[in-house]
C-alpha cells in the first residue's frame, strides 16, 4: 500500500476519534483496525465528516461532492460496520452520523452481532487487543497524572440499575433514604429498575454481549456466564441494531426474561444514556460481568444512586457477598463480618440480592464511582 494511502487512513482514523467515544490514538493498531473494517475507497467518504459529525442528505452531498445515490450506497455498508449511525430525527430527517471505534461504534457493534468465529474475526479481536493493551501501558506509564488530574473530572459513562429482591427470602431489598444526605443540585430522576426501563418502549432489541463475545475470540470465555444474548438497545437505537444485523427485535415479555436470567447468574445491570446525558432516556442495558466487562477493567466513572450496607447482627460471615461483588468493594473485617469499599461500591444491589440472611440494605447515596486499574509494582 503507497504512502500517500497509509496517510489517507491516518487521517481518516483522526476524523472517527472526533466522532467522540473513548479516544484512541492515531497508531498502527487503529490504522491497521480501520483497514480492517473499509477498503480505500470509503476514506474520502469518512473523511468529508471531518466538520461535522451528524449531516443530513444535503450536508454530506455538498461536503462529500457525492451524488444522493453514491451516499446511500456508501452509508448501507458502513452502516453494517457500526461506522455510521443511519436513523432520522424527531421530525422525521434522515441524520447520517459518524460513530466511533470505541464506546459507542465499531467494537461494541461488531462484536455485538452472532458471530461465525472466522479469522477475520478473530484477527478483528486481536487488533483490537493490542489497541488495549497498548492503551494500558500509556495510562501506567503516566499513573500518577491520570489519577490525579483526568480521573476526577471524567464523566460517568454508565448508570448502575440496582437489583430489587432478594432470592432467599424473596422479599424486596430494604431501601433506606438517609435524610442527613446532602441532595445534588441537579438530582437525576429516572427509572431505578429495570423493568421499568424496558415497559417504557416499543422498540427493544437483543444482541450478543460484546465484550464477552471479543473475550471469546480472544480464547478467554467469561468465568461467571454462559449468557451471550443479553445486550438491549431501545428506540431509535433498537431500530438501528436490528436492521444492520447486530440484534434481533424482542418483545417486553422476552427482554424481562433474558433479564431475569442474568440475575440469576449475578450480572449487574447498567443502562447508558446518549451522549452519556442522564436527562435523557435510556438507550441501551448491559448485563455485566466483573471479568470481562471493559468498566470492570479500564479507568471508568459510573453513576449510582445507593450504596450497599451491612447489619452486622444479621451477617454470618459466610462471603458470599464477596464473591458476588462486581467491584471488588466488599471484603471480611477482623471480626468475619462483611464490610463495604464505599469508593468502590456502585450500588448495584447485587450483594444484597444473594445474600443467604438477607443482612443488606440499599442506603440512597447519588454519587459518582471512578475506577483506576491498580497501580503498576
């Protein structure tokens, strides 16, 4: 391949990292990844979103100089590489908008699908290994920076959705509002089950759980699930997974179902707003695990609204809610009992859920948990 095209895909890769995500850098692993996905014909087309992300028809024709015709032809098959997001707006207009290659775009998409366990795949997955990899050791490499100037001010990237009732018991979870607790200024009201989230839409869509799907590739299948098929999108998002083929539409009664199935195997909920903007309605749920999900093993932020409690005269020491913990916030005290991490617990309920003698409550805490990977020995 000449120069003159590596450069073209250089510059094509910088314009995707505008699109916004989490930003990549400009590096062979993204060339290469981008090479992976578009042939050099699309680099001019991905390129003419350099000024704006979001276009309508008349925007992309005048900033691309293509024909109507040549548009929608490139868009139908960038669309199927979860580059370009291809739904109208609340009037009706046909937007056309770049997505980018992490969080939400081309990794969650394309792993998000049935996979067929090909090489292209395969080799798709490790790419996208060494990006992270790579990743990893810039943020060790400048530990002390990130934790103290960029960890603080990230915003949260997800909504922890707690869990509501115990299986032992079957009693809901004992919620306590602590009156002593300082209300936010802007309190964030939205749904705090997740049967709630689904009974609002129409439009609900199951795909494949991307990040177990890419440790799959990988030959790292997930130690706590056998679910692969618990990925909702709703909306305008589930029309969008659905007709380019990384999801398949379902029905309330379905989605509640595949929902009560990852509890029982401990996932925690986590719902994602657009544009990360907690005003706004949901758009999608994960079901996540603590070993393969990339918010359990990069530097992330997540919103919750409680924090988990234990009453010491109830517990028994018997850890379980130490194993179940997706964040590593509970841990045995000196005397067996089991205690809370605060900065790391994210209120996902899934502790209080499995617990044997029902010993903990959900005390309302809205608040945001950051996470760091440990710092490198």
């Amino acid at each position: 391949m000449s120069e003159a095209i590596d450069e073209k895909y250089k510059k094509a890769v910088q314009v995707v990292n505008s699109a916004g995500g989490t930003p990549v850098p400009v590096s062979d692993s993204t060339v290469a990844i981008l090479k992976h996905i578009v042939s050099e014909e699309y680099l001019d087309f991905i390129i003419a979103f350099k000024r704006r992300r979001s276009q309508t028809m008349e925007q992309l024709k005048d900033s691309s100089g293509l024909s109507e015709e040549d548009i929608d032809k490139k868009v139908e098959f960038l669309a199927k590489k979860g580059l370009i997001l291809n739904q109208p707006n609340r009037i009706g207009l046909m937007i056309f908008r770049l997505m980018p290659f992490v969080n939400v775009g081309v990794f969650e998409y394309t792993f998000m699908k049935k996979l067929e366990y090909n090489e292209s795949e395969k080799e798709l997955a490790q790419l996208y290994a060494k990006l992270n990899k790579e990743s990893r050791g810039r943020l060790l490499a400048n530990y002390d920076a990130v934790v103290k100037n960029f960890l603080p001010t990230m915003r949260p990237i997800d909504r922890t959705v707690p869990y509501t009732e115990n299986f032992e018991t079957g009693k809901e979870i004992n919620i306590i509002i602590d009156e002593e607790l300082e209300v936010p200024e802007e309190k964030i009201i939205s749904a705090q089950k997740v049967e709630e989230i689904v009974q609002k839409f129409d439009d609900i869509a199951v795909g494949h759980c991307y990040c177990r799907h890419y440790h799959d590739l990988l030959g790292e299948p997930c130690k706590q699930t056998d679910l692969r098929e618990n990925c909702f999108t709703f909306g305008k998002s589930a029309r969008y997974t659905s007709e380019q083929g990384f999801a398949r539409m379902i029905t309330k009664e379905e989605a509640l179902e595949i929902l009560k199935k990852s509890e029982e195997d401990g996932l925690v909920h986590k719902a994602y707003h657009p544009n990360m903007d907690f005003k706004r309605e949901e758009d999608s749920i994960c079901n996540c695990c603590n070993c393969c999900c990339g918010q359990a093993r990069n530097i992330t932020a997540n919103l919750t609204n409680y924090i988990a409690h234990v009453d010491h005269d109830l517990c028994t020491g018997c850890g379980t809610c130490v194993e179940k913990c997706y964040s590593g916030a509970k841990e045995l005290n000196d005397e067996g009992k089991a205690e809370t991490i605060e900065e790391l617990c994210i209120g996902c309920g899934v502790c209080a859920a499995f617990c044997p003698e029902n010993a903990i409550s959900l005390v309302e805490k809205q608040r945001i948990v950051r996470f760091a990977p440990p710092r490198p020995s």
